[in-house]
C-alpha cells in the first residue's frame, strides 16, 4: 500500500510537538507507549512543552495497542520521521533518541535495531527484554503477542524472537543504551528481562548505564529518577 501520512494529516497518525518546538530543531525524541496505549493528544502537554524549549521535536507515534514493535510498527515510525525530516528540512543524521516504558521500553530497543534511522541512544524504563519469557509471563499477554505476529512466518518462538531485544543483542548497534528498572516490578521481572540484557551489553562492551528503582513498582520512577531519565535523552541530543 501506499504511504499516506504527510505534513497535513501528520497529526491523526502521531502527536508531535513541532508547533511549540523552538527551531532550530536540535534532534528527536520518539516514545512509544506500554501496551494498550490508545490516548490521542488533541493539544500539547508537559513533555511535549518541556522538550520544546529545548528545540527537541517530541514524538509519540499512534502505533496499534498491541504492536509490539513488529515490522509494521517499525515502518509506521520510519514514516513519521520521513515526513518530520522533509518538512523541516532537517538533516538526515539529526539526532533521534528511542524512549519507552515496558512494552514501549521493548519497543525502544527495538526500534534502535531496526529503524530506517539509527537512534544515537535509547533511554527505557522496566523494559521488556526477553519477549519469548515474557509471552509466558502474565495470562494478559499471549493474545497480544499472537495478534501483532500473526502474519510473520516461520514459528512463533522465531516470530518471538524476532521482536526480542535479548534476542536481537547481535543486532544492536553500539550506540548509548540507558536502562531504568523498578526492583519491585510485578508486570516485567527485573531479573528476566533488564538484568539479562545488561549482561549481554557488558560481554560486549556497550556503553551503557543501569539504574535499579528502589522499592517501586512498573515503570514508577522517583521523581529523582524521572530527572535522570530526562538528562540522559537532552544529553544524547545535545552532547
């Protein structure tokens, strides 16, 4: 099918901060939704404001609920910044960074593998890191897993993989990687999923940095951590 989003209808498929955004732009802040996200942004609000003074262009791609990042939702994002790239004029290796939490944090790191444009960083909260675990994890999950893979072919355990970041660790590009993890997590097991993929980026050397959320739960950062989490995206931006 045709590509259909463009500068005019761009708002129906993403809400971006472009009209508030200080120019010139300096760089790209994509953050994808926890799984079921469905909220359409009709105006601008504090994280899209507080990026915009700092010519940051925010994006929250509308992907589907329960994409989990699978080769459409890869595309889907690709074409958002296709158009955001045209209609500014920006540079095609302006800095971008790949932010999320759970599913959206899985999404992040995926997106860094796969995107048309690599990330300079991916910043993610409570991540999911091993999809073929998680699809185990919670009885809320299977359906979703199964609906956004459905049409990939070979097995599902391959079609798992696929979307997997702990999986996908040879395809990760050496590029800055920023984990945040609540140690009280119920929904996404810190020991499953971040602290096995932060394993695999120090056999192999990746710049990285880890930090567990004490005493809270999915995605809850402190309002410390809500800070750090912030500076490490402006910084991969800025330098």
């Amino acid at each position: 099918m045709e590509r259909i989003i463009n500068c005019e209808n761009l708002r129906s498929f993403t809400y971006v901060n472009d009209s508030i955004c200080k120019k010139p732009v300096k760089g790209i802040v994509i953050s994808f939704f926890g799984l079921g996200g469905m909220t359409m942004h009709d105006n601008d609000f504090a994280e899209g404001e507080f990026y915009a003074e700092k010519g940051i262009l925010y994006v929250v791609p509308y992907n589907n609920p329960w994409a989990w990042m699978n080769n459409q939702a890869v595309q889907y994002t690709d074409e958002i910044i296709d158009v955001l790239i045209e209609k500014y004029g920006l540079n095609e290796d302006i800095p971008i960074v790949s932010t999320g939490g759970s599913m959206g944090g899985q999404s992040a790191l995926v997106y860094t593998a796969k995107a048309k444009r690599t990330p300079v960083a991916c910043v993610a909260n409570c991540p999911v890191c091993d999809v073929v675990y998680h699809f185990t994890e919670r009885k809320d999950l299977p359906r979703t897993l199964y609906s956004s893979l459905f049409n990939e072919a070979g097995t599902l355990e391959e079609a798992l993989k696929s979307i997997s970041p702990l999986h996908l660790i040879e395809k990760m590009p050496k590029v800055k990687y920023h984990i945040f993890h609540c140690n009280e997590d119920q929904a996404v097991n810190i020991d499953a999923h971040s602290k096995k993929l932060i394993s695999e980026f120090e056999k192999r050397q990746y710049d990285f940095t880890f930090d567990i959320v004490e005493g809270r739960g999915h995605c809850d950062l402190t309002l410390e951590m809500q800070r750090k989490f912030a500076e490490k995206v402006i910084k991969a931006i800025e330098g």
